[in-house]
C-alpha cells in the first residue's frame, strides 16, 4: 500500500530530474538565461533564483521542526531571506546548488520518518501546517514555476518536455 513518504520520495527523486532536464535545455540555449520578460520575474535566472530561495526557505524551516541535520550545507550560509540578490550569472553558475538541494531534499525525505511528517508549523498568518503539506507545497511551487519558463521556452522556439513526471523512471 503506497503512504504519504513513498510520494514525497518520488516527488524528491522526479524533481531532481526534471531541474537536470531544465538545466540541460538552459546551458543548450544559454542566450534566454537572462534574456528580458515582461511579467514579474525580468528573466528566467530570477525565477530559478526565485524557486531555489523559496526552498531554501521551507528547508530552513522544515531542519527546525525536525531537528534534521541535512540542511546544513554550505549553500545556507550563502544566502538569507533579507538578501534577495541573485549573484547568479549564468546556468552554469545556478546548476551546482540546485543540484545540491536537490539531493538535500532527496535525502531528507528519504530519512524522515512518518511521525516528523505529522508535526506542524506555525506559519507567519498563524495557520498551521504539517511538514507533508509543507514538502507537496514545495514540490508544487517549483512546478508552477517551471510551467512558466517551459511556456517562455516554447516562445522562444526552442522544443522541451522537461516537466513530465511520467517520463521519470525511478527504477535506473
């Protein structure tokens, strides 16, 4: 019978595909790395940047609910939610702590047990929410946002398909 921790284990392993797939695509076509949108974010660097400070953020959270060791890696000292500068120059310059916290979240889904799951946080509007609902949240928004650079992607001519789970085969 499948649970809660065997999704949250493939959302963590398919997600590190889909960003390799991205990052592939990305230093493939380099030039629309920080080449100039009209919506909120002025590039795709921001909105990578954007995706990877949000979960930064919601691991930082989630190590104090939890009292989990695997986020103290050296990428959470660099950053701070009151600095939102993205020193990012370049996929290339992104791709090392991407893939970094991407193992970091694999390896703490894969470590944390089923009553961790349950413990809440106390969110800044008062709201609780349980460390699960946080994980799918987390997976979600990089989703959502990955939709968006995939569309600019298609805008710009270039084929992609990075964000189909389906094709994530678990089993290699």
């Amino acid at each position: 019978m499948v649970c809660i921790k065997d999704i949250l284990e493939y959302y963590s392993q398919c997600n590190k595909y889909i960003n390799i797939n991205i990052i592939k695509t990305l230093k493939e076509n380099n030039y629309i790395f920080n080449k100039s949108l009209t919506g909120y974010y002025k590039n795709i660097n921001d909105i990578l940047f954007h995706i990877l400070t949000v979960d930064m953020s919601w691991t930082n959270d989630l190590k104090e609910i939890t009292k989990s060791t695997v986020f103290e890696e050296k990428i959470y000292k660099e950053f701070n939610d009151e600095n939102d500068i993205n020193p990012y120059k370049s996929i290339i310059d992104f791709e090392n702590d991407r893939i970094i916290l991407d193992d970091l979240l694999i390896e703490y889904v894969n470590e944390i047990n089923l009553n961790d799951l349950e413990k809440e946080l106390i969110l800044k509007n008062n709201k609780r929410k349980k460390v699960w609902e946080i994980l799918i949240h987390t997976f979600n928004h990089q989703t959502h946002h990955r939709g968006q650079i995939s569309q600019i992607i298609d805008e710009n001519g270039i084929e992609n398909d990075f964000s189909n789970m389906i094709r994530y085969d678990r089993n290699k």
